[in-house]
C-alpha cells in the first residue's frame, strides 16, 4: 500500500470551553446556578460578586499591562450589570450564606471557610423539620400498648408497612403473610391494626383516605356539629367531596345544604397526609426565576434579580498580572482570568436567552394571562427557536427547571407548551385548553347522571372541537378525573 499526505478542507463543530459553560449554565435551574456561583467565586481568586468593596490600590501601583486587562475586561463585566438593577443580598434566607463564606471587607474576594462551620450547622438545623420519624414514633407507642408478645411482634410488622404519609400499603398481602409466618387468625391482626391506629398522628395507618378521614372524625364529640353528615360523606360520598361545591354535594347525597357546609368546614380542617409532619426534610420554597406583571395594559418581563447575580474581575488580583512573567503563579492568575471571563460571558448569555424565551412564551400567550386556561394557544418549542433564530435544544435547556410568577399563579415555563387538536372550523386548540373545557364540563355535570367519555366528546364537538373519545379519556386521565361510573354516587 502506498503512502501519501494529501490536504483535506471540511466543517466542523467543536464545543469549546466556553461554549460547553453557556450550554450547562443554561439548562441549570435557579438553586443549582447559586450553588455553580459559589462553587466558582470559591475557586477562582479572580471573581467577585459586584456588591463587594474594591480593593484600594496606591497610585501608581498598577501596572501597564494590569492596566491594559482591566480595560479590556471592564467591557464583560458591565455587560452583566444589564441583568439585574438589584444586588445578591448578603444573606441567602434558605439557599446559602454569602456571608459565612465570603469576606466583604479589605480586597472583597473569596477567602474560603471562614470558620463558622459550626453557625451554617446550626443554622441547617433550624430549618430541619421532623427531627423523630414517624415510625420511631409509632414504635415508642407500641412499647407503651399492653400487647402481648405476639401482638407486640404483629405491630412491629405493620408499623414498619406504613409510609412515609402515614398509610398502610398492601393490607391484604401484610395480613396473609403475617397469618403464615407468625401462626395467628386474621382477626388478630385486625384487632392490633385498629390498635395501632388509634395511635398519634389521628389518622395513621389508615389503609385509603376515607378510613384516614373517619378515623380523626371519629376523635370529634358525638355533639360536634355536622359530624354525623361527614362520617356520611366519606363513608358513603368519598368521591364528591372533590367538586367542593356544597350545592352539587347535597343534591349527589342527599343531605341538607346547611348540614354539607358544617361537614365540609369539618372535613377540611382534617389532614389527608398525617405522615407529613413527621417527615424530615428542609423547607424548600420555588422561586421564580421571571416575574410577569401588567402595567399600562402591556404585559412585562423581568428576570428575578435574586437569580442574577453581578460579578466582577478582582481588581487587586488583576493588578498582579504581568503580562512577560511566565512563572507557575502568573501563568495560574492568567487561567483564573480567563476562566472568569468566560463564566461572565456564559452568565450573561444565559440570562439574556432565558428572557428573550420568557418574553416570547407571554407574547404567545397573552389569551392564558387574560382569560385563563381555556384561552390557551398550542404551543412546541419548534415555534419558539423559529422565532428567536436558535435552536430548539437551547429552548428546551432555556424552560427546563424555570418558574414564570404571573397574575394566575406561578408555573413551570414548560407548562406553556402543549400539543394541539384540529378544531371543526380548520384552526387549532391546545391540549391544555381542551382539558380546562372538560374539567368545566364535568364540574357542572348531574352528579346524578356523570358525564361519559363519549358525551364529552360530543360535548367538545358542539364547541367546535373534534376529539376522539379516546383522547377525552387520556385527558381526563390526566387530571385525575375518575371515569363517570366511578362517579356516580351509590344508590
């Protein structure tokens, strides 16, 4: 075989460093981005947060070329100042502690653990709920029950059942294999269940929400009033209670409208989850990362400025660069420049593409924020990379994990997009819209006579939306409507 060298000209694509950080910043949701910018204003002596005092230089000090970098870095930096018109505040609430970390006095540059471990521990603690768990409170009152040693073994066995919401799953296989393994009669088991269920939190162990609801109505006195017709309704009319509407429940059980409201101002006050309060977890809250508000009859977007942090290049630091000096300390405060460049560059792009999204996704859906669900447009990520000129990745790493605060509420940026459904008169609907117009359908049905898939879908088509009976089926599903023979009431 002969060798030979030849020339050949192609294109390419390379993900450089740079490029690699403005796709992962990008697709961060708000908590990960504060945790990424304190990770880097620990790792790079060159960045700072904007809100930090300057180092005092003498006059004279600086050198040509230090000059020379901060001239050409002053450009990025005040780049970044166009995010935000509001500084980080010195103390994250619940995310993080800037504070502990970073020292403002002097230089006003990263200085690692300042040694306050022990206050961040404390601190974490705070905001630590459920210190004892839910089954090591059931088994310290086990301990206290007068069980015999069987029945003592039997609890133990149906504690460790229950989860993390304070119902008992799988109480049919529990009880059979407990019969097996431990040779006793299933009225045993029974009796040690409702044993343990008369155990703090009311309403634990309960195998299904109605016997959770009955359990802590049945600690109310005999006299409460409206007592006897909440044990009614969920004994007997569970799946009413979801249309909250006392008028629809007294006509689906027959009880008196005034007797209703007392049951349902009853029912209320109980709690669906009684594992909850025993689960140890932080308090996370979801902060959104673009605030929508109407002023003067248009609809404006801003990024959350608690999400945006201003950095800048230490310029006491920048000041030590010596361009002709080659030596191991310089060459590292030289990649530290460079580095904190591009993480300034990168967190620039990356806010400036999340709102140019963000201000696309309100103008295409201006109906939704004026009229409601209903008026919702159909929606693909196609429709917003042709408009912005990028590509439909970048939107999808832009909406993935951000939180849009508007007149209506605060939704996931991903809940704006739906597929749609032709309608009769050759346009479009979105799903979304579809499946408001089915929950309002099913909200005024005859509890007597519920509505069915098929009805639906002639319903829709009266509307002039043509969909399958199927397709009212996965939509409803999806709201978690059960069929209409699951919702008519027993007679």
């Amino acid at each position: 075989m002969k060798t030979s060298l030849g020339l050949r000209l192609g294109q390419s694509l390379t993900m450089t460093p740079a490029l690699q950080q403005a796709i992962k910043l990008l697709q961060l949701s708000s908590l990960d981005l504060q945790q990424e910018i304190q990770q880097v204003l620990e790792s790079n002596v060159m960045l700072e947060l904007d809100g930090d005092a300057p180092a005092e230089l003498e006059p004279g000090s600086e050198s040509a070329e230090a000059q020379d970098a901060a001239a050409s870095s002053s450009v990025e930096v005040a780049s970044v100042e166009v995010s935000s018109d509001v500084d980080i505040p010195q103390e994250m609430p619940v995310d993080a502690d800037w504070g502990d970390v970073y020292d403002s006095a002097g230089t006003g540059s990263a200085t690692g653990k300042s040694g306050e471990d022990d206050d961040l521990q404390v601190y974490l603690q705070a905001n630590l709920h459920g210190q004892t768990s839910l089954r090591d409170h059931l088994n310290w009152q086990a301990g206290l029950a007068p069980f015999t040693p069987t029945e003592s073994e039997i609890a133990a066995h149906l504690i460790d059942a229950i989860n993390d919401d304070g119902y008992l799953e799988n109480w049919e296989d529990i009880a059979q294999r407990l019969q097996e393994a431990l040779d006793v009669s299933y009225d045993q088991v029974d009796t040690v269940l409702k044993t343990v269920q008369e155990f703090d939190p009311n309403g634990v162990a309960a195998r299904d929400l109605a016997e959770c609801l009955r359990l802590q109505l049945l600690q109310f006195p005999a006299r409460e009033p409206g007592i006897q017709a909440a044990l009614t309704l969920v004994d007997h009319h569970i799946g009413l209670l979801a249309r909250k509407d006392p008028a629809l429940i007294a006509k689906g059980s027959g009880l008196a409208q005034p007797q209703v409201e007392l049951a349902l101002a009853l029912i209320q006050s109980l709690q669906p989850h009684p594992g909850r309060p025993f689960q140890a977890h932080e308090s996370d809250y979801v902060a959104p990362d673009v605030f929508v508000t109407k002023k003067e009859g248009r609809w404006r977007v801003s990024l959350n400025p608690e999400h945006a942090p201003r950095l800048r290049i230490n310029g006491f630091y920048q000041s030590m660069i010596r361009r002709a000096d080659s030596s191991r300390d310089q060459l590292t405060l030289k990649s530290h420049l460079q580095e904190a460049r591009y993480f300034i560059n990168s967190l620039e792009a990356r806010n400036e593409t999340l709102l140019r999204v963000a201000q696309c996704i309100v103008e295409e859906q201006r109906a939704f924020l004026e009229y409601g669900e209903e008026a919702m447009r159909p929606l693909v990520l196609r429709d917003i990379a042709e408009q912005l000129g990028i590509h439909e990745s970048t939107v999808s790493r832009a909406t993935a994990n951000k939180y849009m605060l508007t007149p209506r509420g605060l939704y996931e940026l991903k809940f704006f997009f739906s597929s749609h459904v032709q309608t009769t008169q050759g346009g479009v609907c979105s799903a979304t819209a579809i499946q408001a117009m089915i929950k309002r359908l099913i909200t005024a049905e005859d509890p007597a006579r519920p509505l069915s898939d098929s009805t639906l879908s002639e319903m829709l088509l009266k509307e002039g939306i043509q969909v399958a009976r199927r397709t009212v089926a996965k939509y409803r599903e999806g709201l978690g409507i059960p069929p209409s023979h699951e919702r008519k009431p027993p007679s």
